[in-house]
C-alpha cells in the first residue's frame, strides 16, 4: 500500500495564499461564514473551497496548516481560522500578556518617513504585528524589498499602559506603536 504524497510546494503556498484571502479577507467571496472569533468548520471551508473552484482536500488543509512556516491558521477539533492578520471584523480574543522588553518590526525604506512621523499604525489590518526576533522580523521586511529592522522598547510601551497581546503563532499584535517607542538603525 503506498501512502498519499504531500502536495507539491507550489501548490503548497497556492493553497495557503488562498486561505489566507478567505480566512482573513473576502470569506464571502466563495460563500463561506466566520463566527465572531474568526473560526469556521473546517468542513465547511473544504465544500467552499469547492465551490469556489478550488477544491482543496482535507490531506492538503492539513499538510499547510502543519508545514506553514509562519503557522498562519489555527486548527481547534473541528475548526480553523487564521491566527491574525485580519482585514475583516474578528474578535480573536486573545489576553493580554506583557511583551519582553523589545520587539521587532520588520519594513522598507521607503516607509521609514512616515513611521518616524506617525509611529506604526496597522493600516488596513486591526493590529500591527510585531515579531520576537529580529531574524523573523528581517524575513517579514524582505518581502516588500530590502529589509530593515526597527526595535520597538515594547517594555516602556507596557509600563505607559500600552497593551499587547501574542497570537497561537508568536506574533505579538499592538494597536498602534508611538514614534516614541520606535529604536531605527543607524
């Protein structure tokens, strides 16, 4: 008897990228629900997926929920959900916890005038993320080009009453960050 193989990595990260856009973003857009925390059954996401023309087997949701290098999605019995990054209303309903005393932020250099200015704000999103390390923060700012690392003295942040809170997968979610609070590279 031979066992199923993984599915290649492109298909992978195709099939991570389009959960994240409905776990995070347009659920509407192939007829799927998310209750107030942001969970769904998760056999309600693969019939969606389906739905949605592309089909995505209960092998393939576990093997990128296993294999996700940044452990985007949360499994809960027989719930997923995406562990942050939201663009749509959610109640993640995580406690507040105190940070360590830095944080990270990874990001470009041509957004440096307007987070020096404005501090960091979550734009589209409900929080801004912040990472434990700087090599996690430095993989976040490659992304969008050469990456650049700003410290956030999250220990101050805290003392003043900011408050934090840490997702299933490490990143830690604030707010907003004050310019005050943000160390740049020289």
């Amino acid at each position: 008897m031979t066992r199923p193989q993984p599915p290649d990595e492109r298909r992978t990260v195709k099939i991570s990228k389009y959960l994240s856009k409905h776990l995070r973003h347009q659920p509407e857009r192939i007829g799927l629900v998310l209750d107030a925390q942001g969970w769904t059954e998760i056999d309600a996401l693969l019939q969606a997926t389906a739905r949605g023309g592309f089909p995505v087997t209960r092998e393939e949701l576990d093997h990128v929920v296993a294999t996700n290098d940044k452990k985007r999605f949360a499994i809960e019995g027989t719930r997923i959900r995406a562990s942050q990054g939201h663009t749509i209303e959610v109640d993640l309903d995580l406690p507040a916890a105190e940070p360590p005393a830095y944080l990270y932020h990874g990001t470009v250099a041509d957004r440096l005038p307007a987070i020096r200015a404005e501090g960091l704000r979550p734009m589209a999103r409900h929080h801004v993320h912040l990472s434990p390390d700087r090599e996690t923060a430095t993989r976040v700012g490659a992304r969008r080009g050469r990456p650049i690392v700003i410290s956030v003295d999250a220990g101050a942040m805290h003392r003043a009453g900011h408050v934090f809170r840490v997702s299933a997968n490490g990143v830690w979610l604030a707010d907003a960050v004050p310019p005050q609070f943000l160390r740049f590279p020289d």
